[in-house]
C-alpha cells in the first residue's frame, strides 16, 4: 500500500486469515493528510506502537484511531545499531517475552482493524506479527513470506540514513554488513531461526506465550481476531406466550416448551453458542409467568454454556419485563455482537435508534447480529397484514453501513426468511403455534406445530433452519447416532 508520510505499510493476508483485520506499517510520526486518510479508508481504529518513548515523535500523530504502547526493547538500552538480525530476534524472544506477550493481547482485544508498527515495520513488527499468525496456526511458509516483503520496502526509505549512521561506528566489513542486513533486509532463514528458537525450548510458540502469561482466553480471543474461520450459532426461540394458570388453549405449557428446547438440544449434536428468545415471552402480558421464565433461561444457559439474549414482543408487560430480564441487551461471543431491540410499541423509539446508532458506530470483529420482535418487512399472510415493524425506513437508515450480517425477529408465528436494506432476515417460528398463513384476513388458525431454530452465522454468509419441537415419525434411520428415537 502506498501511504503518504510512511512506507512498509501493508495488510497481513494469507490462507485462512480474515481479510482486512492485521495490517503493519513503518512509524506513523510523519504522515501527511492524505496518508492518514489511507488509513482510515481502511478502518483502521488501534494502533499498536512498538517503539520506546525516545523514539517517537513530540508531536501529537494520532488520527481517528486510538494508540497503545508496547515498548519491546529493554528501555534502558533501546533499539540496537549494530548485530546479527537472528541474533537480536532471539535476545528479543529470551529476554522481552513479557513485552512480547502484552503486545499480542493488545492486538487480541483491541478494536479492529489494528495496525501494528515499529521504526521500519520490519523487526519488532515482523516478530509479533510472527508469533501471532504462529499461535493461531498459520503455517510457516506464509509468515516467512509476509517477512520477506518488508526487505524490499524498507531499503529504499532507510538506506541513505542507515549507512550514514553506520559511517561513524569505525566497523569491520564483516560488522558492517551484518549491520546494514539488521537494518534493511528482511532474511526470511532469520524469522525461521527465530521461531526455531521458541519450539526448541519450548515445543510450541503457544507454550512460549503460555509461560510468559498468556491465557486460554487470549488464544480464543486472538484467533477470533485473526482467523476467517469463525461461526456463531445462534438458537432462536420466540413466542413463547406463557400462560399464568391453565395451558393455552388447554395444551401450550410455555414455559415447559422452553425446558424441553434445552433438553432436545442439550442431547443433539447442535452446539450453540448464544440462545436468542425474540419477544412475546408471555401472553397478554401475564407477568406473573416472567419469575418461571426467567429460571428456565437460566436453566437453558447453564445446560448449554451459552448466554441468553432475551428482547420484549407486544405481549410482554414492559415494565416487568424490565425489571426480569434488563432492556436492549448485548452480548459479546466469539468476536460477534448480538444487539436486542425493543420493538414491543411495534416501533423503534427514537431514543433506542440512537442508541443503537451509537453501538453500531464500532463494528465488532466478525459482525453483529440484530433482535427484535417485529418483522421489519411484511408477512405473506392475510391476517398479519400491516403486522411489520412500523417505519422500517427509519431502522434501514440506522443500519445502513453498519456491520449487521443478521436479523433475527418473530411475532408471526410461522418462519420465514427475507432480506432487509440488504441484511438477510430470519423470522423464527413460535413455540406456542404455528400460524396459517393461507387464511383470510378475518381468520386465524393455529397447528400444534411448535419450532425453533438453529442460525448459523459467519463472514460466509447466513444460513437459518426450523425445527419441530415435537418428534416426528421416524420413517427410516441411517446412522445409530441421528437424535431422534425410531418408534
């Protein structure tokens, strides 16, 4: 990339990574207007400073992007002259593991796309970016070759200073050399020793950052952040419509639907990640259901390891159901964001737009996920004309170039895919009834036909699939392991 003001300036790519995440570059002290501008075409928002305080600029290079500091060199020293460039990689490695450790939970947990930099872009940089992609299980032939390309880069930018640097050291050739290699050149066999060097003392460079404090929680975090290979799965429920005293229509038991969602899950093979209950938890707004609810969430939750987004629909009794169960929630799992929406008034307030405008102004790693209870586009059936959200218009605004990949809604009672300002939509069917959607508009017919659903998401696409809460026949078996029991 060429950016004004700096130079060696680049996105980190190869198999299996996330595009447009990990980008690396020289010093940022004299970028001009349109370099930073480069920048934040890219969207970058961390970056992630290298250098000691000696060596940075007085002046104030920040742009529309937040600075964090993690100096690798020993401060007392600084940043060495002269030396074997596989040399200073393995002093570094023994001696500044710490250092290197912060620096990449830094780059795990900051906001993305993070751009890292040192002096030149090439050692310091080059190491971190190295053990990254190492911890994360990119193969060596790709770090090597995203290394070498800072060799061609930086010789052209650094050279002249370089060698007039050197001219007051009084070195022999042999010294000479090796310095102007330290200083210019990027040899892909000095990155080989120096990951070499961590699996020879400690098998893996996972147990190298291990043993300098890194947790399960960083390596989740930073695959999360580097890795393309992520997938959220959701389990979507919705319209409960739980009832106080006697079943709904003398056969809904809302709330003992959702005990046996856990149960048909819990012994399937699906493994959610996040479980999404979109709105009409009671019916009528019986409150007095919210208590028995809320354990069979939490119920839910401990069954499944995963958090509960729980979002209002207009049978919910508001102010109970705040107290219960909070008020447009968010979730953060696996580098996605679930945001909640209260649609309960059949609208957005102006407030929640807002709101949500806010949120969404930080785009989460890998994307995020809208609830809410009414549809914002309409229903093919007759008698839930006019049902949708009202003023879609007004929610598209609040989306559009946001990093919403999903919408997940509810409210009709029949599933139904669409797409809305361009984000796929997936309306999930009730636990309660299913609705015929072929009736007239002044009648309405419910089946005992309860679903739920499993949304898988990813930066591949979005796909969404009803279940039957109750078991179907079974008209032949493949494989002893399927879930369901042959009669």
């Amino acid at each position: 990339m060429e950016v004004a003001g700096t130079f060696n300036v680049r996105a980190v790519a190869g198999p299996g990574l996330s595009p447009g995440v990990l980008f690396r570059s020289a010093a940022l002290d004299h970028l001009r207007d349109e370099g930073r501008n480069s920048l934040r075409a890219c969207g970058i928002r961390t970056v992630i400073d290298l250098r000691d305080v000696t060596e940075r600029a007085t002046a104030d290079t920040t742009g529309d992007w937040s600075v964090a500091h993690h100096p690798l060199y020993d401060p007392r020293t600084g940043p060495p002259q002269i030396g074997d460039v596989a040399v200073v990689y393995r002093t570094l490695l023994d001696e500044r593991g710490g250092a290197l450790t912060e620096a990449l939970r830094a780059l795990a947990y900051a906001p993305a796309p993070v751009l890292v930099h040192c002096t030149a872009g090439k050692d310091r940089t080059g190491l971190v970016v190295a053990l990254a992609l190492a911890a994360v299980g990119v193969p060596d032939a790709v770090i090597l070759d995203d290394y070498a390309r800072s060799g061609t880069q930086v010789r052209p930018h650094r050279e002249e200073p370089v060698r007039r640097l050197l001219a007051g050291l009084s070195l022999d050739p042999a010294d000479y050399t090796r310095a102007l290699e330290l200083h210019l050149d990027s040899p892909p066999p000095a990155m080989a020793s120096a990951l070499a060097h961590v699996r020879g003392r400690y098998e893996t460079v996972t147990n190298y950052l291990r043993a300098h404090g890194f947790t399960e929680t960083d390596f989740e975090a930073l695959r999360v952040r580097l890795l393309d290979t992520t997938e959220l799965t959701v389990l979507h429920l919705s319209d409960v419509h739980a009832t106080a005293a006697a079943p709904l229509y003398t056969q809904v038991d809302g709330t003992a639907r959702v005990r046996q969602v856990a149960e048909r899950v819990e012994s399937s093979m699906l493994r959610p990640d996040v479980v999404v209950v979109t709105g009409d938890l009671s019916h009528h707004g019986e409150s007095s259901t919210y208590p028995a609810l809320a354990a069979a969430f939490a119920e839910l939750r401990a069954r499944l390891g995963c958090p509960v987004v729980v979002v209002p629909g207009n049978h919910d009794e508001p102010s109970s159901f705040t107290t219960v169960f909070g008020r447009n929630p968010i979730e953060h799992v696996h580098g996605f964001r679930v945001i909640g929406l209260d649609t309960a008034a059949g609208s957005v307030s102006r407030e929640d737009l807002d709101r949500l405008r806010a949120e969404l102004g930080s785009p989460a790693p890998n994307g995020t996920i809208l609830a809410l209870h009414h549809p914002p586009v309409p229903s093919p059936a007759a008698t839930l004309a006019g049902r949708e959200l009202a003023a879609p218009d007004e929610l598209a605004a609040a989306l559009d170039g946001s990093d919403v990949m999903a919408i997940l809604a509810g409210h009709f009672h029949h599933p139904m895919s669409g797409m809305f300002a361009g984000i796929p939509l997936w309306v999930g069917g009730s636990l309660a009834y299913l609705q015929d959607i072929g009736t007239s508009a002044d009648t309405v017919v419910g089946f005992d036909a309860p679903t739920y659903s499993i949304v898988r998401c990813s930066r591949h696409g979005v796909s969404a699939l009803p279940i039957p809460l109750h078991t179907p026949d079974v008209l032949f078996r493949s494989s002893p392991t399927l879930t369901a029991a042959a009669p």
